[in-house]
C-alpha cells in the first residue's frame, strides 16, 4: 500500500469519526429529581416544570441538546461529583460550601424560603414558631441546612423527604413543611389538604446551575451562563417564569 493510499484512509476514517465526536461534545446532561413541583416533576409520563423548559431554551441558544437524567434529590449532587450528569437544574441554592466545590452560573431565580402549615394551625405564625415543632424538608435541601441554621436548631425535629409532594402528604405527622416561596404558592393551590402560608419567607435564596470546577466543566458553564444572559435580556426567562408561578421570579422584586 503506497503512502499516499495509507493518507486518503486515513483522512477518510477521520472525516467519518469526527461528526460522532463533534455531536456527543453537543450533549449537555441535566439532573433533576422530577419530583419538585412546579420546577420539575413528571405528569402523564412527561417531565416538565419551570427548569424543564429554561434548559430546553438554554439548549436552543447554546446549540446543545439537553438529555434529562431523573433521579433522587439527594442522589444529584453525587452524580454531577461523579461526571455522570454535567448539571443540575433542580433549585439549586447557591451557598458558600457550594460555591467553595462548584463552579455555578448566574443566578436564574431569586426567591425565598417558606413556613408552610395545615390551614387553621394558629400555633405557627412563622419561622420563629418552629420551636419544638417536627418540620418537613427535602433530604440535602438547602432548607434543610437554613433550618440547622436557626439559633433554635435544636429545638427542631427535622424529617427529611424526597420530595415536596412527600412533604406535603407529610402533614399529617409533621407540624409544617418549609420549601420556596413561590412553590409553596402552586402546591397550596394543587394539593388536596387545606394548606396556608405561615409568616412571610424568611431567607433569600439565589438559585443558579452548578458545574464540575476543572477546565471542562467551566467551558460549559461559561456557554450555559452566555445562554442565560441571552435568554434573560430577550425577555424569554420572564416568560417563562409567569407561564409556571404568574410572576417572573427570575430577577429581585426591586428591578
């Protein structure tokens, strides 16, 4: 085989391979519970929600394909460590220790958290009425860890769920449940138990997509957060904020 036949097959398996390479570099995937309703959860056998749609508009302005991965809250963070997922779009609280482990993008939802209770409960007013009370959140919630924060932490039973339908079910053998704001307001409107706000929220919480901190995992969260800019000056994040919560929850109340 002469050199010049060994180069034109050579370039031709090249030519052939470098397609396959170009398209899996285009996948981005996304944990998220699919259990966390209005943001994600599974209906009729779809996944939907708030994030569902802002990551298939990111994919739309990144030229990425979006692949959802669904597992347990509490497995997520776990998975992205381990580079089997590239993201979670689940709520994800931006928080020092976070901060410290993941590179994350700008915030895409502003919100704070909730005291939530069966309507009629008068003893919870707000969060300071936690005291000796049993408290619901979701396992490896930032909730969870705002509850441990409380000077009164040890005067709370927390328990923890996968899942805020799981909380709110809980209710029966719990004295209040504490999640966002805004969803504390669609679940109130969808569950079947008579639930009301207790107080007004009572911390704010920046919600932003984390990434892996090597070189790789910043690359994509430099093109995820470009998208974002995009999507949040076109006015697309807004949109979509008012189809799920009827208010844009994407950007501080002041603005």
């Amino acid at each position: 085989m002469t050199n010049i036949l060994r180069a034109a097959i050579l370039a031709g398996i090249v030519a052939i391979s470098a397609p396959a390479v170009e398209a899996e570099e285009a996948v981005l995937s996304v944990g998220m519970s699919g259990g966390y309703f209005p943001f994600t959860f599974v209906r009729q056998d779809v996944l939907q929600g708030f994030e569902v749609d802002v990551m298939n508009a990111v994919g739309e302005v990144a030229d990425l394909e979006i692949q959802f991965e669904t597992m347990t809250f509490s497995g997520l963070v776990g998975a992205l460590d381990a580079g089997r997922i590239d993201t979670i779009a689940n709520q994800i609280t931006i928080t020092p220790e976070r901060e410290a482990k993941f590179a994350f993008t700008q915030p895409y939802v502003i919100d704070g958290a909730q005291v939530v209770t069966r309507r009629g409960n008068d003893a919870i007013a707000g969060v300071d009425d936690l005291r000796g009370k049993i408290v619901a959140v979701n396992l490896g919630s930032n909730f969870e860890q705002l509850l441990r924060d409380l000077p009164f932490a040890d005067e709370v039973e927390i328990r923890t769920y996968e899942s805020n339908i799981e909380q709110d079910t809980a209710l029966g053998r719990v004295d209040a449940f504490v999640m966002d704001r805004v969803s504390s307001a669609q679940v109130i409107e969808q569950s079947p138990l008579p639930l009301q706000l207790a107080g007004p929220p009572f911390s704010e919480i920046r919600n932003a997509l984390p990434f892996r901190d090597d070189k790789e995992g910043r690359a994509l969260r430099d093109k995820v957060d470009a998208a974002l800019t995009t999507l949040r000056e076109n006015g697309t994040l807004s949109e979509i904020s008012k189809k799920w919560f009827g208010s844009d929850i994407t950007k501080p109340s002041a603005e």
